[in-house]
C-alpha cells in the first residue's frame, strides 16, 4: 500500500455530498474523508501495474449476448407498484414540486 | 454596418421504439394505459431487481444506425447515469456513454433546392423516465412510471445545421427513415420523437463556436423554428450589448414565446457515469448486421421508384405519397382494393390533404380504413354518387371511418338519374328563371351554369350533372 498520498479538501467533500443527496455531520465528514483518501490510494496501487496492450473489461463474467424476446410478460402492477408510494395521489406517486 | 451572424445548431433526438415491451422488462409499452399499471420491479428501480436486455431495441437501433449510414460498434455495453429526479426511481438511467451502439453516420437534407449532408456524432440506446404532471390543486408534481424504462435511442447529430428550415429538414428525414423501418411512429405531439436543440451563434465568416445553449420541450416543428428564432435572438442581443452567454439548459416556453433558464439540479451536471454492472455487453458480428440489412424494408428512394414503374400516377403524387410511410401504405393498401391508383392518388392529394391541414394533422394521425376510401371510389366510378355527393360523404370517412356504402344508403344520397324525375325539376326551373334562360339562348353560355346549380339545388345534389347539363341543353334548344 502507499503511504496516504491521496487528500480529499473540504470543498470535494461538500461536492460529493451534493451529488449523492447526503448531509454529513463534520465529524461523519471526516470519517468519510478518510476513507475516500484509502479508497483513491488503492486505486493509485492498481496504477502502478503496466496495463498497457489489456483490453478494458467490461464486465467480469465472459458473458455477452443475453437477451429477452419482445413478449408482454408482466399484467397491470398498479396496486403492488403504489404500495411503495409514501404519498399518493389517484393512482399517482405525489412528490414535491418539481419543474420540467 | 451591423455585424452578421450566423446560427450554429446541433440536434440531440429522442424517439421511442416500436417494441411491444420495455427495454429491460416484459412491461407492455402501449401508450394511453392507466397510471402506474405497465410497471414491475425492474422499472421502478426496487433493489434487487435485475435487468434484462430487449433484442428487438438492439435490432431497430441496429436498422436505424445503418439507414443512417452510421458504423455499429461491434462490442457495446450500458453505463450508468447518476442523478436524482422524481421522474427517474431508480436514481440513475441505464444508458450508454463510452461504447455507443453506432457512431459516425449522415442524412442527407434538401432546403431550397440545396443538398446537405448532415453529420451523425453517436446513438445510443437508453431507457426512458417515468411522467410528472403538475397537481394544481396541491401544488405537488405526481409521478406516473408506465414510461420509465421504455426504450429509447438518442440520435447526436453535429452542430451542421445554420437554420431553422434545415433543422426541420433534418427531422423530416430521420422521421421518415425511422417509420420507413417500422423502429417507431415518431409522433412529437405523444413524444415518442422529442428533439434538444444546441444553439450558438458568431459572427458570420468566423470558425471557432460560440457558447451554446441547450433548449428542452419543443413538442412540434412550428415550436422548434420559433424556439431557434427566440434564442438566437436573445443570444445576439447578449452579444450586442457587450454581454457573454451562459452555458445553460433553457426551456421554451411556446405559448409565450420564450425560453427560460431550468435551474440545474443542484448545480451539479456531474453524472458519474459508470459500466453497468447488471447488464453484460453486446457483442455483434457481421453476420447480425448482414441479417438485419436484409430484412431492411423498402426504404423511400426504392419505393418511390417502384411508384413511377408500377403506378400511372404522377412523378409529383409519387414524392408526395412516398414523403411518409403511413401516407404511403394507405395509398397501396386502397390501391390494391379497387385497382384505381390515378383515383386513390387525387382523393390523397386533394381531399384527404386539404381536411389533414384544415384540421393541422400529420398523415400518422388518419384514422380511416383503405377499405371505405375504396368503396367510395367504386361508387363514385359506378356513378351512384355524383362527385360533390362523394366529397361530402368523404368528411364522414375522414372523421368517422364510416362503410361509404351504408351511409349512402341511409341518406338517401345516390343520384338521380331517373330521367322522368330529371325532367320536371329542370323544367320546373327553366319556368322559374326566364331570364337566365332566355340569355342562354341569346348566346351567353355561362347562364347554363347558373340554371344546372339551381336544378342540383332543387335535386338535394343528388342529381346526375351530366344528365342535367345535357337535359338543358336540349330544352333550351327546342
Ligand atoms: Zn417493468
């Protein structure tokens, strides 16, 4: 392992925070912190192997090609569907306003 | 002088494909159902649900690609795009970013006579999101999924275009390429074909691009040429004015005529996109590609040849018939019932025409059965219908789709060619206008006209006109 090369700043922190909807206490912050910085120095270990001429992969198992033919398999889901609704309102999901 | 600037617009088209199911569910796709009834686990994004790709959404993404002149990309895969909206329940659309299922292709557009090739970037296959409609009542969005997951192409041209007539004409031709290979109906109106416009301008003579916008909800072709007028409007007089443009997401507004800039979610246009994991990747081969270029259906150069070859139809019917796919299979369906292809083309380009534009209709949107069209033209050629007894009955069949034969019937509308009952209504009117007659007989031809109008008035238009015409004829001789 490296040695904790990697410094995740206050503002990336916050960034990350907006773009996962999460609000962080500053002591959960600095946690979190830390864990990215061991995450991003793993990575730069994985770095360090020559990949050049490797194919990136896609997908870990060697599988390709898996497909459903167009055929209606699934009936009205209506009631199951809105069972998971917090709020409703018809036969709608009710969400704060939203525009667009 | 004032500085001339010249519009540069590149097009981001969304059509939803003709499947019978979702992309990777077996939802039903058809349009109108109930709220929330197509859904399932998958497409509303419950853990542990697992995707599983539609072939059909590759097959017509693969037709599409190739009738675009696009290369497929022979291994290609999904990715993930992260962002949170009430529209999208599982928090991230199932696109694809980095192995785009065809890539650099063209189509080829023609305004005012000018022949252009408009360049194709990428399409790539992704699922749809769910519907918001406003709640007035209690100012809250509500949330239908039946659309999330519904397959989609995204179609990113190049910014190629310098106007708004060669954006139409672009979207004409994709559209018709589109219902041509039966990938989708491309309504713009039900948004199965949504177009995004990128606009900047400069000034005219430069090449470096100026900063772009991007313009959302643009629901018609009349609201997409006033929305490309509105923004480079605005942008101009930014310019003008020693101000910069914003690069932004706008919405236009067609009932105001103006655009607006969306607040951006969080300011964040960070999408994290990354492989996606569920989904193993596509692998075609030249053989997959050979079998759907040959069950490519006749597209509309061949079939506007076959046309001119087959039908004694003019050159000119025949561009218009071909121009969309639904035109042109009403005209052979009708043409194939009663073998008159001359009388199916003027009932298409006259009538059927004049009441599509009275009634602001696109030909996707006709609803009448090629069978009642051809029993009309059998018995308008049989004359048991005169010609403005035809038109009117046409209406019917317009609007209703209703059997010509019965309407007829029930109406009483078959001509008159009973020469006894023909005689004394045109005897009845030559006593009644001795004027027009006797001017007739003074040598003024046109007076004729007036008195077979009035016979037909007096016949409910039901009567024969050539026997009238000849019957007035004589008596007015005597
Ligand atoms: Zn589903």
């Amino acid at each position: 392992m490296g040695n904790m090369a990697n410094k995740i700043s206050d503002e990336t922190m916050e960034y990350v925070g907006i773009l996962a909807k999460l609000e962080l206490s500053a002591q959960e912050k600095e946690a979190a912190k830390s864990d990215m910085e061991k995450m991003l120095d793993y990575i730069d270990t994985l770095n360090e192997l020559d990949t050049s001429g490797v194919e990136p992969m896609s997908h870990v198992f060697p599988v390709h090609n898996v497909f459903r033919e167009d055929v209606v398999t699934n009936g009205d889901n209506q009631e199951q569907t809105l069972a998971n609704a917090p709020l409703r309102k018809e036969a709608r999901f009710e969400v704060p306003k939203t525009i667009g | 002088m004032a500085k001339q600037y010249e519009t540069v617009i590149g097009l981001e088209v969304h059509v939803e494909l003709a499947t019978r199911t979702k992309i990777f569910c077996g939802c039903s796709t058809a349009f109108g159902a109930a709220p929330n009834t197509h859904t399932c686990p998958v497409c509303t994004g419950m853990p542990g649900s697992l995707p599983v790709l539609n072939k059909q959404v590759v097959e017509y993404a693969m037709a599409i690609g190739l009738a675009t002149n696009c290369t497929i990309t022979r291994v290609c895969k999904f990715d993930r795009k992260n962002y949170f909206y009430p529209d999208n329940p599982q928090n991230y659309q199932i696109s694809q970013l980095y192995l785009p299922i065809a890539r650099d292709g063209y189509v080829e557009i023609e305004t005012g006579g000018t022949k252009k090739k408009v360049r194709i970037h990428e399409m790539h296959m992704e699922e749809d999101a769910g519907k918001l409609v406003h709640d007035e009542w209690d100012d809250t969005s509500l949330v239908d999924y039946n659309r999330s997951g519904v397959p989609l192409v995204e179609i990113v041209s190049e910014p190629d275009m310098r106007s708004p007539e060669e954006v139409i004409a672009y979207l004409e031709k994709l559209r018709q390429i589109i219902q041509y290979l039966g990938a989708s109906d491309c309504k713009l109106q039900e948004g199965s074909m949504r177009a995004d416009v990128n606009l900047s301008v400069r000034e005219t003579g430069s090449d470096v691009f100026g900063t772009r916008t991007e313009m959302k909800n643009l629901n018609s072709f009349k609201a997409i040429a006033r929305a490309i007028e509105g923004e480079r409007e605005r942008q101009i007089e930014l310019l003008e004015t020693g101000k910069t443009v914003v690069q932004e997401t706008r919405r236009w507004d067609d009932n105001k005529e103006n655009s607006y800039a969306m607040r951006s979610k969080e300011d964040a246009q960070d999408y994290r996109y990354f492989p996606e994991p569920d989904l193993v990747p596509i692998v075609i081969s030249d053989e997959w590609i050979a079998e759907i270029r040959s069950r490519q259906p006749e597209l509309r150069g061949e079939k506007l040849e076959r046309y001119k070859k087959e039908f004694d139809i003019p050159e000119y019917d025949a561009e218009i018939l071909t121009e969309s796919k639904s035109m042109a299979d009403l005209f052979e369906a009708t043409a194939a019932i009663c073998k008159k292809p001359k009388k199916v083309s003027n009932w298409l380009m006259v009538e059927t025409m004049r009441l599509m534009k009275e009634h602001g209709m696109e030909p996707e949107d006709l609803t009448f059965s090629p069978e009642n069209l051809a029993k009309l033209i059998e018995l308008t050629e049989a004359g048991i219908i005169n010609s403005s007894v035809a038109k009117e009955v046409f209406e019917k069949i317009f609007s209703e789709d209703l059997d010509p034969e019965n309407y007829v019937e029930e109406h009483g509308l078959k001509t008159v060619s009973d020469e006894g009952a023909l005689k004394a209504a045109v005897e009845k009117v030559v006593a009644d206008n001795p004027q027009a007659a006797a001017d007739y007989r003074g040598g003024k031809e046109k007076a004729l006209g007036a008195l077979v109008g009035q016979t037909m008035k007096a016949m409910k238009g039901k009567a024969n006109p050539g026997m009238v015409n000849q019957m007035l004829r004589e008596m007015l001789s005597e």
